[in-house]
C-alpha cells in the first residue's frame, strides 16, 4: 500500500498552536470553553488544545471525553457489536462554548453522533468542530470551524491520524489502496 506523508511531528505541533490560537480569538478567551474529544484520537489532540489553552490563558478549560458508538447510524448494518468505551463529561455544557475535537472528518457521521450526545447533556451556547484532517466527502452538512489540514481524498483512500499517546509518533498519512 502506498503512503503519503501529509504532516510530521512537528507539523502537528504547529498545528495545534494554531487552532488553539483560533479558538481563543473567536471566543474572546477560555472563559466560557468546554473542550470535549471524541474518542480515540480526538481525545488526545484535546488534551493538546487544553494543554494549550492553560500554557496562554492561565485557565484549565474542563475537558471531557465522548464515545459515539451508541449514537452511530449504521449499528443496525454491523453484523458485530462493537466495544462501547467510557463517555466522560463531567460538567455541565449549559451555556458553554463547546469545542468538539475530533482527528478527522469525513462523512460528517461521527459528528452527527457526536452533537446528539452532546445534546443529550444539555442545551451548550454553541458547539464548535476543531479537527486535525478534514478530507472531504461528506454525507451531512457538517464543516470544522477549526482545521488542521484539508485535502482531497479519494474514497477508495485512508487518511490516519498517527499520535504518540496511541502510536508512538506523531504524523498523518494517506493510504492509497
């Protein structure tokens, strides 16, 4: 399978600066933010963002984890359940900003799932969509308002998110196959 290198280690750390910079501007600060990472890589470019977010602003914005499974559109279709992990909010989103990270959009599914879930813990001011990879493709009218890189796939390619937490490095490739 070929594989192309869309960022490195250092890219991503870039990055991160980057997007965290753009949601403190659009939201005047971390004041009023909840960051919240669908599992599993999500998750840690999160902590990332918040980590972040204190380094700037001197705040630890709360920081929650999701798990979609139960909120995904194609259970029905899958001939094996799969592993459900642990949602973790553990604050009140009621008039928060809601950050919702994910490491890649696609369809637009996942975060379908991941705003009715949300929803389900209460009415937030806004959600906002931070994602590392937005590729294209989407099924629903879902857009990140923070991006790390957009590029066009094909469908028949895979774009991976590596992270040191999960993989031991970081980098984003695409697979052709």
């Amino acid at each position: 399978m070929a594989e192309n290198v869309l960022m490195d280690s250092e890219t991503i750390d870039r990055t991160i600066v980057r997007i965290t910079s753009e949601i403190l501007e659009k939201n005047k600060g971390a004041k009023e933010l909840v960051v919240i990472g669908v599992r599993t890589r999500g998750v840690h470019i999160a902590e990332r963002i918040v980590n972040r977010i204190e380094k700037l602003e001197g705040i630890r914005p709360p920081m929650g984890t999701l798990d979609i499974t139960l909120y995904r559109d194609d259970l029905r279709r899958k001939t094996e359940w799969p592993k459900v992990e642990k949602t973790e909010i553990p604050f009140s989103v009621e008039e928060k900003e809601v950050i919702l990270v994910d490491d890649v959009v696609y369809t637009g599914r996942t975060t379908r799932a991941a705003l009715e879930e949300i929803m389900d813990f209460g009415r937030p001011s806004s959600i906002q969509l931070a994602a590392m990879v937005d590729r294209g493709h989407r099924e629903l009218p879902i857009q990140p308002d923070y991006v790390g890189i957009k590029v066009n796939t094909l469908s028949s390619e895979e774009v991976r998110v590596h992270l040191k937490e999960t993989d031991g490095n970081d980098g984003v490739i695409v697979l052709q196959g």
